[in-house]
C-alpha cells in the first residue's frame, strides 16, 4: 500500500524538500520533510536498519555515522541539512565481504554483548582513528565516551581500537 | 571431546553484529506497516475525565487514536494478565485498560499513523482531562506505614539477644536508590498482520513467556500469537516481564488489521520497572577476635500500589558468613509508581551491597584487615540449611584476587595513601549468587553432510547464548562449530523459560547434552542393522561423536562415518527433541562466589572519584567460553561502578514524576570512567551442579563491586557514605 509522505500538519508544512545523499557509495534521491532526522531518513526510508536509535537526543552516541568521513550522531542531523553529503553506515564498511579493520578487532576482542551499540561504536571508532587525535589507551576512553555501551564492553571497545590504530 | 567448551570462541553472531545485519525487534518491515506514538498521562494518581483526540485525528496520515475507551477488546481478570514472572500478589498492570491512573507516564492513548513523525507530532495534540487524586510518591515518607512482610527466612537463634551482648557492635542503615536498567535498545515491538494472524518482534528475554501472555490478553489461541527476538539490545531483567509497549502494538494491530511498530522513546523507558529503592539496616555482633556472632538484616523496598514485587535481600547474609544467630525481616513500601522489577542481580547487588559495607565497618570496629574479617567467617555450609556447597572455591576466589591486587601492601589507615591531589583507597568486599538451573527443552537435527541445527525458544539478549550452545553442539555432535545453526527467540521452537537469573547457560548446555545423546542413541540403533558393523552390541556411553564418525571410546579405530549410517537407513537427517530437567539436589547448596578488589582516586578538594582499578575472581564452575564470560563478568563489574557512583532515578515528588528521565541526566557508566578491570576465572571443578559442572555468570559481576567501592572510598577518604550514589556531594558535605 501507498506510504503517505504527506506532512503531519498541513498549515505548517513547508512541503517536501528534494535531496540527493550519497550512502555507502550509492547515491539516493530522497523528497523529504524537513524535520527528518537522518538516522530516521536512514532507517524508514532508506530501509538501512544498522544505524541504532538509542535515545533520539544526541546522548548515547548509537546513532553514529561517518558524514563527509566525520562521525555525527545521526538523530541529531536533519537530513535535509547534508544535500549532497556522503554519508556512511555500518552496513558501508565492509568491502567485497571483507570486515573493516575495525570491525573485525570489535570481534577479536569481544567489544560489544548485545551489539546494540556496536554500529555507533565502531563508525565513531573510524572517525576518531581519521581524526588522529587519540594516542593513549586514556584519550581513546576520553574521545568515546559520547558512545554508551550498557553492557560495557569498554575495556574491549579501548582494545579493539588500538588493535585498529596500530594496524593502520 | 571439548574443541570448544572452555576456550575463547569468538561470539558466533559476531559478524552479524559488527555489519549492521543483526535485526532487533523494531527494524523489521511490514507493506502495511502503521507506526505508533504513545500519549503518557501527566498526573500520578486519578482517572481520565475525558480525552480528545479531535486535534490529533485531523493531521493527515493519522490513522486512528486508541484509548480505553475505543480500543478492541482485552480480558478483564487478572490471571489474563500474568505473566510467568509476575509477583504472586496483586493485579499486574493492564495497557490502556481503563480510565483509572495508577502512576505518572502512564500510557492513556495509542496514535496510529502513515509514519513516525506524523505519530509523534498527533501524540503531541491529544488533549487529556484528569479528576486528579493525591498521590505518594516520597519513599522516606511512607517508611512509617511500611507493610510487613511474612520472613524471608526461618532466623537462627535470638540475634538480637546476642547483639545486645557483642563485644563488639555495629549497627546501621544503607540506602540504595530507584535504578533503572537502560539497555541501549528501546523497547520496541513491531506487530506483523498477515490474514489474522500476527507475528510480533518484541524485545524480551523470554518469547513464550510473552506469546502466553498475549495470548492471554486478547484471549487468542496459540496459533494465532507467534513472538520473535532473534536479537535484543541488552535486557538486564527489563525484559522478564512483558512491557506495556508490547501490548499496545498486538492492540493497533488488531484494531486497525494491519501491521503496527511501536519503538519508546527513552524518556518512557523509564516510565516501566526498576530497581527497588530501599533501606537496609543490618546490625553485626562479632567477638573481639571477628567471629560473629549475631547478624540482622532488615530491608523495606518500594513497589507500586498494584503489585507486590519484592525479592530477598537479607537472606544473603545469613548464607553467607557462619554467624550463630541471624534474623531476617522485609517491609514493603507502596508508593504511586510503576511496579518495581528485577535488575540485574536483584536482591544480591542490594543486599550483598549493604551486608559487605557493614563487614568493612565492622572490620573497621574490629581493627582488623577486611579480607582477613571475611576469612574468619567463612563458612563452608549454607548457614540457612547446614548444607555443604556442591562446590564453593571463595577462599581461592579471596587468595587470587588479592595477589592480582596487591592488597597485602594495603596501609589500614584511612587517608593514607594518596598520590599529588588524590587521595588513594583500597577496599574489597565478596560476591554471591544462586547457580540455578530451570527445565528446558532442545530439539537438535543432525543431518548425513555434517550439519546441526539446534533450536530451542531461549534468548541471547547478548549474553552469548547463540555461541555457547554452538559451542556445546559442536563438542557434543563432533562437528566443526562452522556447520552448527543455532535458533532461538522464537516462541514456536522447543520450550525454555525466560533467560535470567544466570541459568540459561547452565540450562541450555546440558539441555544440548541431552538430545545430543538422543541423537547418538539414535545413531546407534540405525547403525545395529548395518551388516559387520564395528558398532554392533556397543552401548551408547561407550561411544563419542567426532569427525562426524560414530567412535568407539576404547577402540577409537572402530569408527563408522555418520553419513553412512544414514546412507544405510536411508535418512538424510536424525532429529531429536529432548526435555531436561534438574533433580532437587536437597543434599547441596548451589552458589556462585567472587572477591572483589577496588582502587579509587578522589580528588582532595573537588571530591571527584575514580575508580582506577577493579579485580574480580570468579568462581563459578565450568566456564563454556572465556571470551564472552569475561565480557559478561566485566560489564557486571562494571554495572557496579555504576551502581556504586552514578545511578539515581530522581522523582519530583510535587507531581510524582521522574526528573532525570534521560540517558543524560541518568549517569550510567561511560568509557571514560572505566580504567583497569580484570577478571580472574578460579578453577572449580563441580560434578553435582549438574551433568557439565557449569553456574553461570549473568548475576555474578555485579554483585559485590558497589561494596568494594563504597569501602574503598571510606579508605581513601576516612568518610563513610552509605546512600548509594556516593556523589562528590555527599563526600564534601560536612557530616
Ligand atoms: S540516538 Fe542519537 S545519540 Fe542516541
Ligand atoms: S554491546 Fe550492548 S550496549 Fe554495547
């Protein structure tokens, strides 16, 4: 059945914004309300469900994806605000079936339980290793902590990123 | 025999986890799919007067407004209602039932729309009027009227006679505040429609607990209710019981005959159970050489007015510690909240929080070191029962840990110790938990390529249970683990109960050994007709499955490939399901243990404390995988620093509602204040748990490390704290 993209209140909506994202190396159309969040353009129109929604107000960090190479918390950005922007999800990390590094030193060292926060987790990972600014066990705890993981997998997440670190 | 029990396996579902595969119950997809928002009542106490969702209904996309006025209908007594882990007494909550308001962010009103924004946004314009009533919501308040409730356990002589007469006495009061368990998951279930029946993907910890209950609720028959959790974003007791959400969404469903997701918001998880908010007072007598000789513990928790949810915290002391006299008493308090429900380790990381902040102060009393307090009163029997341990290796739990710590270079003064602005503590405190067991039913094919499939309706809410019963399939089949398919969180498959209470690891892996065994005999029996088989007239515990051959143990060179026994009976696959139950071991007590060691630094002069270094050693029987139990035993460790130093769910009394409803206001532990946490897994051998010797790890974490905390902050600081959390606040406030 038709999906009604047509706005909650009429009186107040500005009309559907055109944009073009570039995700995980595909480029996507999108005619969008201006008030959707990219995690939620990523996960219900895009049907890209790796992206977790945690809290929905930039605290928890499970939301995190790669923007123009950057980590943002994705229900903190309006989608209509990153037109032509590329935009990379966890389910763009992996290359012909081959695991990112990151991901796969998540596996070696244990670094999740639930996974829940796993996706978040490993896209802020990358964007801190580009960002260069981490060089001890303690700045790598610093410069993840806007990432929760309940199950606390931190000792395994600071590990694993390491692992990545030294590895590239 | 054992490729894989006991080594690190890396977690089986792991890929599916890192790659963004894993599907949590609010990612699956319908055509037909409506999305729902849910309106919370305002008031704490009272009943609706009217509600108008005149606004709502005009957005375009809305679909419907559900409230207790127009929804399908629902059963109308209270055994509909419970669910297998509801409390024996009361009437559990019922969704969008009635008029009446029994706690602040109550749900009065479902909204259906094209999409979630536009849900959202008519949630925002449903207008509800309220006959408000007073309410109670202030813990402190009501500890007068406080509910006594029958004694947890049969007391041991006359405690307080022998108090009164202690050389040596201590006597206070320990507060622990509402928690609430936040797993990164929200709770989320999306209602599959199809030709009247539903498949719903809920968050829960327990599938079949959750199809009964709805089947229950909307008085369905079994077939027309199917619940899957393949995965779930953490649990920690949250999903135990059926949360309200659940409900709400089978209801859209039903009214609207099309497929409905209902993801919470953040703030509304906190609107559903937590951890009891409680006072403990526990007095302890000892002699002057530490042996003690009287210890009672009474503790008065919260629930809601409706249901009686309470578990035991002051049984623990009496197992515990070898005293001669002990008393237990419980009191519940009931305020205008949601019922209160398990957390992680419920009763134990309360009970065992207080009892070992009293040793310390004992030990302190005592002017004895804590560990050596503790080794006084070792008790090699439960004290409840006089019952040996199937096993019980606390002492080397205590003996490991302490040398991984360093705590013989310990100096017992407070304030002794510190490094530039930081004043450094060391404190310690023991872990206990229950190593429970439940039935469980496990179904395993085995087919003639070499390749198992074991189901069975369980959970992996990120324990580790796909890997560990991959594990114990492919030992027990001889299989490489790569060929083992494991289902599970699924109500159809065979039963098992909710996973929680550390048993499902216990349960599920004799479970496999079970049916495995099954599916030897059943090897064994096809292969008899086979013509000169070296198998002929072997008995079936005389024989392994390895290589995919049939092995005779003695002779290994009498082997018969699986595939051709197959062959020969003309099957491609052997299925077996098998029940496993555990015998009531009326001769042991069964009990996991650890020793916890904790370093804290606090800042002298802002009162900011760190814990810089936590040791736990564990004793908890067999370990099926060192890697997953490692992870599972560090976030409990963990959980407890939480515990320890940031949680509290703050009520604003005036309106009876939560304040710090947010994962940002609500502290839980983040990387940064995580440092060096390690785990030692002691040696423990036990050949009367059951058949594979293994406890569980679930609980076990957790339980202790507030303690060892709290006393390592006295040490650093010279200041007790007993109001958990110890804030900087409560540190730097003059007595
Ligand atoms: S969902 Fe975006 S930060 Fe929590
Ligand atoms: S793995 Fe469960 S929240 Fe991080």
């Amino acid at each position: 059945m038709a999906r009604s993209h047509t706005a909650p209140a009429a009186a107040l909506f500005p009309g559907l914004i055109s944009i073009e994202l570039t995700v995980n190396g595909a480029k996507v159309k999108l005619d969008i309300a201006p008030w959707t969040t990219l995690l939620d353009a990523l996960r219900d129109r895009m049907g890209l469900m790796g992206t977790k929604k945690g809290c929905d107000h930039g605290q928890c960090g499970a939301c995190t994806v790669l923007v123009d190479g950057r980590r943002v918390n994705s229900c903190l950005t309006l989608a209509v605000m990153k037109d032509g922007a590329e935009v990379i999800t966890v389910e763009g990390l992996a290359t012909d079936g081959v695991l990112h590094p990151v991901q796969q030193a998540f596996i070696d060292h244990d670094a999740f339980q639930c996974g829940y926060c796993t996706p978040g987790q490993i896209c802020s990972a990358i964007g801190l290793i580009a960002e260069g600014k981490a060089k001890t066990p303690d700045d790598i705890r610093e410069l993840m902590s806007g990432n929760i993981c309940r199950c606390a997998a931190y000792p395994n997440i600071v590990a694993a990123i390491q692992q990545a670190m030294d590895a590239s | 025999m054992t490729t894989y029990i006991g080594t690190a396996t890396s977690r089986v579902d792991g890929r599916d986890k890192v790659t963004g595969a894993a599907r949590y119950a609010g990612e699956y997809g319908a055509p037909d799919l409506a999305h729902g928002s849910v309106v919370n009542s305002t008031i704490a106490k009272g009943r609706i007067r009217r509600i108008d969702a005149g606004e709502a209904m005009k957005v375009d996309g809305v679909i419907t407004v559900l409230t207790h006025e127009n929804r399908p209908p629902m059963a109308d007594n209270d055994e509909a209602y419970k669910d297998d882990v509801a409390p024996g007494d009361g009437s559990p909550y019922r969704p969008l039932y009635d008029g009446s308001i029994k706690f602040n962010g109550q749900p009065v009103a479902l909204v259906l729309a094209e999409d979630l924004e536009t849900a959202t946004y008519a949630a925002s314009l449903v207008k509800v009027e309220y006959e408000e009533q007073p309410h109670i919501t202030d813990f402190e308040k009501q500890l007068g009227k406080a509910k006594a409730l029958p004694a947890p356990a049969k007391p041991r002589g006359d405690a307080a006679k022998a108090f009164a007469v202690s050389d040596i006495r201590h006597d206070a009061e320990y507060y622990v505040p509402v928690e609430h368990h936040n797993p990164m998951e929200l709770f989320a279930s999306t209602a599959v429609w199809r030709d009247g029946k539903l498949t719903v993907y809920d968050k829960t910890q327990g599938v079949q607990n959750v199809q009964r209950y709805l089947c229950g609720v909307f008085q369905a028959r079994p077939d027309e209710i199917r619940v899957m959790s393949p995965f779930m974003g953490g649990g920690f007791g949250s999903g135990l019981r059926p949360q309200y959400q659940v409900v709400l969404a089978v209801l859209g469903a039903r009214a609207l005959k099309r497929s409905v997701r209902l993801v919470l918001t953040r703030q509304q998880m906190y609107m559903v159970g937590y951890r009891p908010a409680m006072v403990q007072r526990i007095q302890l007598g000892a002699k002057t050489d530490g042996a003690l000789n009287a210890i009672t513990h009474n503790a008065t928790t919260i629930t809601s007015q409706y249901e009686d949810f309470h578990r035991n915290e002051t049984t623990w002391s009496g197992l515990l510690y070898k005293s001669e006299t002990a008393s237990y008493a419980h009191k519940l308090v009931r305020l205008d909240l949601p019922a209160a429900c398990d957390m992680r380790a419920p009763s134990a990381a309360t009970g065992v929080y207080a009892l070992e902040a009293a040793m310390d102060e004992l030990a302190v009393a005592l002017q004895m070191d804590p560990l050596e307090l503790r080794l006084k009163c070792y008790s090699d029997s439960d004290q409840h029962t006089g019952l040996p341990f199937s096993s019980k290796s606390l002492r080397e739990c205590y003996s490991q840990a302490a040398e991984a710590f360093g705590w013989s270079r310990r100096n017992p003064e407070p304030r002794s110790m510190r490094e530039g602005n930081d004043l450094i503590g060391w404190g310690m405190a023991t872990g206990i938990w229950e190593a429970l067991q439940v039935p469980i039913t496990v179904r395993i094919t085995l087919t003639a390529n070499g390749h198992a499939e074991v189901a069975c309706a369980t959970s992996d809410i990120g324990t580790g249970t796909y890997t560990i019963m991959a594990q114990a399939a492919a030992d027990m089949l001889g299989v490489p683990i790569d060929n083992v398919t494991v289902k599970l969180g699924d109500s159809t498959l065979p039963p098992s109960p909710v996973e929680g209470g550390s048993w499902i690891a216990a349960s599920v892996s004799n479970g496999i050994v079970t049916t495995s065994n099954a599916i030897r005999d059943e090897l064994l029996r096809l292969a008899e007709t086979m013509p000169n088989s070296p198998l002929m007239g072997i008995k079936t515990a005389d024989v392994t499955l390895s290589d995919g051959s049939v092995t005779v143990k003695k002779t290994p060179r009498s082997t018969v490939p699986i595939a051709d026994i197959m062959r020969h009976a003309g099957v491609d696959r052997i299925a077996q399901e098998k029940a496993t139950k555990f015998g009531k071991d009326g001769k042991h007590a069964h009990n996991t243990h650890s020793a916890i060691f904790a370093e804290v630094k606090v800042d002298e002069q802002l009162g900011v404390i760190r814990v810089t270094r936590l040791v736990s050693a564990v004793a908890a029987g067999r370990i099926l995988n060192l890697k997953t139990a490692r992870s599972q035993v560090m976030g409990g460790m963990i959980w407890g620093i939480g515990m320890a130093l940031h949680e509290e769910t703050l009520i604003d009394h005036r309106f009876g509602r939560i304040m710090n409803a947010n994962i940002a206001e609500y502290h839980v532990p983040v990387n940064a204040d995580v440092h060096s946490v390690e785990v030692i897994f002691v040696d423990e051998q036990d050949d009367i748990v059951n058949p594979m010797g293994i406890k569980g790890l679930g609980e076990i974490g957790i339980v202790g490390v507030p303690a060892a905390i709290a006393n390592a902050v006295y040490h650093a600081t010279g200041k007790r704290v007993r109001d958990l959390p110890i804030t900087l606040d409560k540190l730097t406030r003059d007595a």
